[in-house]
C-alpha cells in the first residue's frame, strides 16, 4: 500500500500506548485479501505486532500476502472454499499461532457464527460481540430494535419471513416510489427502486435471486424511497468499559446503483447549514444510541438518509458492524488509526479519546478506484498489470492510496473488481477536491482498464464542486459524461513507437541498408504503413515517412488525413514523449511481455489498448466492420468475462425481440444481463449454473426475414454491484 503517514493520516499509537493496560496480540491473522488486508497489515507493523495473512489459489501472488510476516493458504478461488470458509481461516489461526483475527470488511467480518467460532476457539475476534452481530446483521431485526432507543427510521414494512405476494400487498401502504432492500448483507445487493406497482413482482424476483446467491439470504423488505437522498454515516468507537463516541461525518452520497464511488467528510450538507454543528451533535448522538443498544465494541458505522429538502431530518438505515472502505477520510481529519483501535479495544484497552477531544481538521475525499470499463455501462474488467505508478508525488502528505495492486498482478474474476482507493486532504472542501484530481491525474495502471477518467469527471462536475449532492445524482450526470476516445495523437505515438522499438530491437545489420527490415531504398525512404486496432474494434493507418529515431521529425498521416511532422523520445521509465503539431504530450507506455502486437498508453489517468495488427489481423476487422454495417446474419452473444451463469430466462428456439435478456452471467460479484442484439430466434449454448469463459459465445440469434436492425450490444447491465470491494462482499448502499 502507497500511502504517507503524516498528521492527517491516522497517528495515535503514542496517546494509546501510554494508557495501554494490557499487552496486545502476539500475531493477529487478517482474514480478508486485496487493498483493506494490506492497510490493516500495515497498522500491525506499526504495533510490532506480527501479521499472517491467507490466500487462495487465485492470490498467491498478491500483494497481502507479500506485505505479511507469515501468510497460509486458505483453498480453491471460490471464495465459499476460502475466504468464506470458517474452517479454513480456524486451521489458519492454528497453524500460524494468531492468538486474534481480524475480518477486514466483507467475507466473513459480520458473521455471527464466524465469532462465535472464534470464541470457542479461544481467538480473539478484532469485532463486535455477537449480540450487535445478531442484531445489526439483519436489517429488519436492527430497524425495528433501534426504533425502541429513539434512533429516526425510514417508513416501511420490515417483518421477517414475507413472501412476495404478502410484500406486493403491502407495498400500497409503504407508497410508490419504494426501494426493496435484502435483510441480510449490503453493498447495494439486491437493492431495486421500484416505480409503480406493475413493475414489483418481477424485482422482488430478481432480489430474491440476487441476495440468496450474495447472503444466502433471501429476506426482503420494503422501505419508502426517500427523495432526493443523502447518504451520511456517522463513525463510532466503544470500549468494553461503557466508552461510546463518535468520530464525527462522511457524505456517501456519490453513488452508482446505490455503490458508493466518491466519499468525503465532513459532509458539504452539515457543513453547509447554519445549524450545522447541532445537526451534527444530534446524529453523532443518534449513532452512539444506536451502538450502545447493542453493547457495541470496536469500530463501525451508523448509516443515515437525510433528505436534501429537509436536512434537519435523518433516518436509520443500518449499522455496519465493522470497518468501512471509506474510513481514511475519517481518518484524515481526526488524526486517528481506526484499525490501531480496533485492536487496542479487542485486547480489553479503554478508550482514551473522550468525545470533547475528536475535532475535524480540513476536508478529506476518497475516490474508489475499480477496474472496470464505465463508457461499456461499467463492465468489470480483468488483465496484468505491467506498470504502476498510484503514487507520483511520494513527498506530498496530502495524499494517501491504499492499494491491492504490484507490477505483474494478474486480477481475478473471482472476486470484487475494486482494487484501490485514493484519498486526498485539504484545509477545505476545494483543496481537498482539487488535491484528489491532480493524484488521480497521474495514476498509473497499464495492462488493466480502470474507472479513473470517470472519477475525474465527477470529481470536476460543477454540482459536485459546488457540494449539490443526492444518490440519484451520477444516474442523472452519466449520459452526459463525455470520455476520452482514442485521437490521432496516440496513434501517432504508438505507431512511432513500434517503429522505435523495432529499430532498437533489430539494429541495422552489418550487410549495410541492403539488409534492413526498414524498407531502404535509393532516394527518398519507403513510407511505412502502420496498421492499428482501436478500441472499439475499429482499424487506423497511420502513414510514417522518415524515421522517428533520427534527428529530423517524421512525417506522418493517419488514414490519409493531412500530413504533421512528429517526433517521439523514450525514457528510462517507460514514458514517452510525443512531439506533434508543434504540441508535446507525455504519455506512459507498456507492452505486454511475449506479445508484441499488443500496446498500452497512459495520460492523465486514462488509458488506452491497441493493437498492431498484421495483415491478416487488419483483414479481419475490415470483414466484420463490413459485416456490422450490413446487419449480420447469426449475430453471437458472448459472455463478456469469466463467470457463471445464474439465469436463462429463455428457451432453445424462442422468438425473442432485441433488447430482451438472454442469460444472466455472474462475474466479479456483479450481475450482467445479455441481451439480443436483434429480433429473431434464440439458439442457446448456455444454462444456468454453467461456468463460462471470456469470449464464450452463449447465444446465438437467427434473424426473422423482416428482422430489425440490430440494437446497441450492451453485454455490462450490471443488476447490482457491490460497494466494498471483496468479495469483501459489500457494504450498505
């Protein structure tokens, strides 16, 4: 993990130690993976405490374990194999002697049955007891308790073990609009807005589905669709000795189908309002009730609607029982080590910090970083990363990047695609907001796709800058976000660089020019042609006269357009300098070990693939640009990535319409529906429960004779997606 340990960073191990009553843990087993089991390594080194991690067969080059003092392997990839194994991470504990364990978020860091094995085992679990876990693991159970203590629920109909006929009765008194929500777990999970009553059936279905598969849990409820939502979550600290406090704020409400993308603390509503503190007071105060109803210990997270037209009001949404993706914002502005916590209550230490002593300093904001592909409606993404570079500026204390990710990683589509987080500070909300851009600008990670350029655009949106937040805002923003395409300057500038490459990897040999792979000729040099795939599948030619490594520029031209001198230098780090038009861009770049025709470029944290393709390549993609202009005969539905089919809601040789959903493929904890790309008849390959790979065609449509033209192939209808990384399983919306 990348991150500067300076005062807004989390640093109170001195104030603890010296009120330290009793020794910590020899060894404490991290039973998670990714970024939080490296930020929670990281506090266990600080305390001289030695960390064992686990891993299973898909991570055992991750970066957890390499950070570890001890790591053991825990099983297969499937995460109920590992990860979600209790047995597991108990044989893990014995064999490595970890006398406490703690769960990250996610996996197993809410499950009751999971402390209680602890318990017997005579393991301490870095957690609450199993009480709040009991109470709070279920959002009905934790609704309807914390309504008894004072705490604001959202209006509702929250009773266990309702059908779906028993729900849609209900549903008239709850009102339309109306957002089911699953019992049990979070992440957005099963989570539907519903509109109008036609519409319910069919997403208590798809909830159900979708939160047995997540949960093993299919109890839903209902709850009034609040309007115009803000989503703000109060931190709290409880001892074993009666201690409660709160750590003040964090605004969620940047979120995408009710995952968290952007949080900051303190919250722009609170901060914003002339009774600011005492709002402040009240829901902190709100939180701590909540906490102790349960007898609550350690670290966790009351979570609250507030609406943006009646701000003076909150209400209960659900406790998380555990740390949250998000906590460095809070840790950013008060100074101190959440997880250093969490450890010092688990070994019986009182808190020291009292409520009078927790002050806010600045402004923090964290972006999550995913490998995913927004402009393809988010669709998760796998790959190598060959370069890396999350932290440019390793003297500025203002930023912090906790990551999960080291050159050479391949990513999995096992698990959760959220593979860091960046986190900046300011002494306010603009410097803070300013801060996180220019970090995010020079994020570095070629060989994968990632969301960075999307975070950018909505770190830089006016009514985010301006603090204008509810949880419906990115819905409303996304269709008019604008991402960066593949121009003419980076393909110049891979085309320059095949060009460099071969000469430095083919120098001219000693036969003279006669011999040269060049195209060497009396006269003016041959013009090479450099043949490119795009991104969106398409072909670019790029024409180069002259070469780029001597000392004139050369000329180039793409796809017969005007004729520009550029020029390209290299340097020892992997970047590369274009020179075009008279402009200069710097860009990254990155070429794939044993695959030469593959390229990545980098700049301003986005980032590109392209290929260069051989004749028979560049023939190929002609062909089916052809094929797609005409309408196709047999078009083929292809699983986008790796992962299982958990749903064919259509038969062999049905006649379906375009836009109708074929199969239903779960990869990366998401859910993806594929659609017909037109009308006509379904030839299925697939059925449910089946395990599919990248590029595994599934489907198959034969066009009716009057068919119609084909509809836009989006294969990344994500139903729901997680919002803590994991399978780190997921937090609340």
């Amino acid at each position: 993990m990348q991150t500067n340990t300076a005062m807004h960073q989390g640093t109170t191990g001195a104030q603890a130690g010296e009120a330290g009553t009793r020794p910590l843990f020899s060894a404490v087993l991290v039973a998670n993976r990714g970024e939080i089991a490296c930020r929670v390594i990281r506090t266990l080194r600080l305390l001289g405490i030695r960390s064992v991690a686990v891993y299973s067969d898909a991570d055992a080059g991750a970066r957890h374990v390499r950070e570890a003092d001890t790591a053991v392997r825990i099983g297969p990839a499937a995460a109920t194999e590992s990860y979600l194994s209790i047995d597991a991470i108990l044989a893990a504990c014995r064999q490595s002697g970890a006398d406490a364990v703690h769960p990250g978020y996610g996996f197993l860091s809410e499950n009751a049955d999971f402390a209680r094995a602890l318990e017997k085992a005579g393991i301490a679990f870095i957690g609450p007891g199993v009480e709040a876990l009991n109470v709070m693991g279920d959002k009905i159970r934790a609704k309807n308790h914390v309504a008894g203590y004072g705490v604001p629920v959202v209006p509702g109909v929250a009773r266990p073990g309702m059908t779906d006929s028993e729900l849609v009765d209900a549903a008239a008194a709850v009102g339309y609009p109306l957002l089911i929500k699953p019992s049990a777990g979070g992440g957005g999970k099963g989570m539907h807005v519903v509109e109008k009553q036609a519409d319910l059936p069919a997403a208590l279905a798809t909830a159900r589905r979708v939160a047995a598969a997540a949960f093993g849990d299919d109890t839903l409820f209902l709850e009034r669709l609040v309007t115009t939502p803000r989503h703000i979550e109060v931190q709290v600290l409880a001892d074993g000795h009666g201690n409660v406090i709160h750590l003040g704020e964090r605004e969620c409400s940047l979120q995408r189908r009710h995952q968290k993308v952007i949080e900051e603390a303190p919250s722009p509503l609170l901060e914003s309002l002339p009774n600011g503190a005492d709002v402040r007071a009240r829901i902190g105060e709100a939180a701590c009730n909540a906490a102790r109803s349960v007898n609550y210990t350690g670290a966790g997270t009351v979570e609250f609607l507030v609406s943006d037209n009646a701000p003076d009001e909150f209400f209960f949404m659900e406790m998380n029982t555990r740390l949250q993706v998000e906590h460095p914002v809070t840790e950013m502005v008060t100074g101190i080590d959440l997880v250093e916590w969490q450890v010092r209550i688990a070994s019986g230490e009182p808190l020291t910090v009292r409520q009078g002593d927790v002050s806010l300093s600045g402004h923090a904001v964290e972006a999550r970083v995913y490998a995913e592909v927004p402009e393809k409606n988010f669709l998760p993404s796998t790959g190598t990363v060959l370069q890396l570079d999350e932290l440019p500026d390793a003297t500025d204390s203002r930023v912090r990047v906790d990551s999960s990710l080291v050159e050479g990683l391949e990513l999995s589509a096992n698990y959760d695609p959220m593979i860091s987080k960046v986190i900046a500070w300011g002494t306010d909300r603009t410097e803070a907001l300013e801060s996180l851009d220019a970090a995010l600008a020079g994020y570095t990670a070629l060989g994968i796709e990632t969301n960075v350029e999307y975070l950018r655009l909505l770190v830089n949106d006016s009514d985010v800058r301006a603090g204008h937040l509810d949880t419906g805002l990115i819905e409303r923003k996304q269709p008019a976000l604008e991402f960066r395409r593949v121009g003419t300057p980076e393909l110049v500038a891979a085309a320059l660089y095949a060009l460099t490459r071969e000469a430095q990897d083919h120098p001219a040999p000693a036969g003279g020019p006669w011999q040269a792979r060049s195209g060497w000729r009396l006269g003016a040099p041959a013009p090479r042609r450099i043949s490119l795939g795009t991104p969106d599948g398409g072909v670019a030619t790029v024409q180069v006269s002259g070469s780029p490594t001597g000392t004139d520029a050369a000329v180039v031209a793409v796809d017969g357009g005007a004729r520009q001198a550029a020029a390209l230098s290299l340097a020892e780090d992997g970047s590369a300098v274009l020179t075009l038009g008279g402009e200069a861009r710097e860009y990254q770049v990155a070429v794939p070990p044993g695959q030469p025709l593959q390229l990545f470029l980098g700049n301003g944290g986005w980032s590109c693939r392209l290929e260069l393709l051989t004749r028979e390549a560049r023939l190929e993609r002609v062909l089916a640009a052809v094929q797609r202009q005409e309408g196709a005969a047999d078009p083929e539905v292809r699983s986008p990535m790796p992962g299982t089919v958990v749903a064919v809601p259509v038969s062999d040789g049905d006649a379906v319409e375009a836009g109708e959903v074929l199969v239903s493929v779960e990869a990366m904890k998401m859910e993806h529906h594929l659609v017909a790309p037109l009308a006509g008849t379904v030839h299925l390959t697939a059925r449910s429960g089946d395990i599919v790979k990248a590029d595994q065609i599934l489907a198959t449509i034969h066009p009716h004779p009057t068919g119609a033209e084909p509809a836009s192939k989006d294969t990344g209808t994500d139903a729901d997606t997680d919002t803590d990384t994991d399978t780190q399983q997921g937090e609340g919306a």
